[in-house]
C-alpha cells in the first residue's frame, strides 16, 4: 500500500516558487519524509529529508506539518533545469529499499 | 559530493548471455543496492548489501545474482539474459541509518 499521495503534476512559472505537496496521513513516529525527484533518463537525485522540524539545504526547503501528516517541498525559485518528476517517500531508515510512488510531474515554463 | 558510478550508460546484449553490472560508490557507504525501473512499475529492489560479502533478497531476485567482494563494488550478474530483462538499471548506496540513499545515473540494458 502507497504510504504516500502526491498531485500527478504540477505547473511553475520559471522564477517562482514550486510548491509541492505530499499527504503522509498514516507515517509513524519513526519514520522520515525523503525527497527525490528524477530527470528524465537519469537516476533519482537526493533533495532533502527530514523527521518533524522543517529542513532547508541549498536546493529546497521542507515543511513538515506539525501533526505530520503531509509536508511541502518547497523550490524557492524554479528553473527550466527544476523540471523532472518529484518523489515523496516516507522510509523509517535507508537499509533497506525505498518505495517510490508515481510522484508528481513539475513542469517549468518560460 | 557522494558519487555513485554505473559503468555503462546504454548497453545491448543478445539472449542468453551473462551479464555483468558494475557499480562503485566513493564514500565508504555500508549499504549498496540495485533497482530496476520500468514504466508504469516503478522502482523494484532486486538486492542489496549492508556489508562486504553479505547480500539480501529484494522483491525481484528471480533471474539476478550479486557479488560484492568490495565495500565500495557491488556487481549485479545477469546469469542468462531474457528479453524480461530489458529495462533501466540503477544502482544506489547509504550509509546505516537514516541517510539517505544516493543513486547513480543508471544503466539502460537492451536484451536481443
């Protein structure tokens, strides 16, 4: 079963904000929110993840709600090059495989 | 920077042929493993390794086998290749915990 819902795909002007969303509603008190997003014809590149408190790194920042049950990965300003498909995974720890779901699809626009 | 190093980009083999997978991480990471991605299935662990000489079943091993002699070379072998084997393969390692996993940028195997 999914562990995760997230928007199939979303639409950002270049410059903006990307904000994107993920409900979590049944995550566990030990486990984290990882965010992954894929180029096309690419691995999967690590963004950022966190427990309970918000996180921020030089790529994005992320917003845990504080019954966390969902959270937003946030890209302050998008570029052309921000356009992939965005990963929400919810993991009590990385030994063992991760779950990636269908994500959402960021398209950037000029 | 961790890197995460696939050795082929694109590779074609025919039928039958063993297949060999490298992958090599340069940050000393514990756990290493080896997915494959195919529309609309998604990512699948096939098998990983928390230490040298030590390997775990994923959801896929059924066709697959690995070697990992190294810490920092994990090797996914093809023992007859089938064309249910064509697909896109990716390799990531971690270190214990909860750090995250990183990825290559993946092998795409052609089985003729």
């Amino acid at each position: 079963d999914a562990k995760t819902t997230q928007p199939p795909s979303m639409d950002c002007a270049e410059g903006r904000a990307a904000n994107l969303p993920c409900n979590h509603s049944t995550i566990s008190g030990n486990e984290y929110v990882y965010w992954y997003r894929q180029i096309h014809s690419q691995g999967p590149q690590y963004i950022i993840h966190g427990l309970k408190n918000n996180e921020t790194n030089e790529m994005a920042s992320l917003i845990i709600t504080e019954d966390r049950k969902s959270s937003t990965l946030i890209l302050p300003h998008a570029t052309l090059r921000d356009t992939a498909v965005y990963y929400c995974i919810v993991e009590a720890g990385t030994a063992s495989k991760l779950t990636f779901g269908t994500g959402t699809r960021l398209q950037v626009t000029l | 920077d961790v890197k995460v190093t696939q050795s082929s980009r694109y590779l074609v083999k025919r039928t039958g042929e063993k297949v060999f997978l490298e992958c090599v991480q340069d940050m000393d990471h514990e756990n290493m493993f080896w997915y494959r991605q195919d529309p609309g299935l998604g990512l699948r662990l096939i098998y990983f390794s928390y230490d040298v000489k030590m390997k775990e079943k994923g959801d896929i091993p059924e066709g697959y086998s690995v070697s990992r002699e190294k810490k920092e070379r994990f090797s996914l072998i093809l023992e007859s290749a089938s064309t249910n084997q064509t697909s896109m393969y990716l390799c990531a390692s971690s270190l214990n915990g909860v750090q995250p996993q990183h990825f290559g940028d993946g092998t795409r195997l052609s089985i003729l």
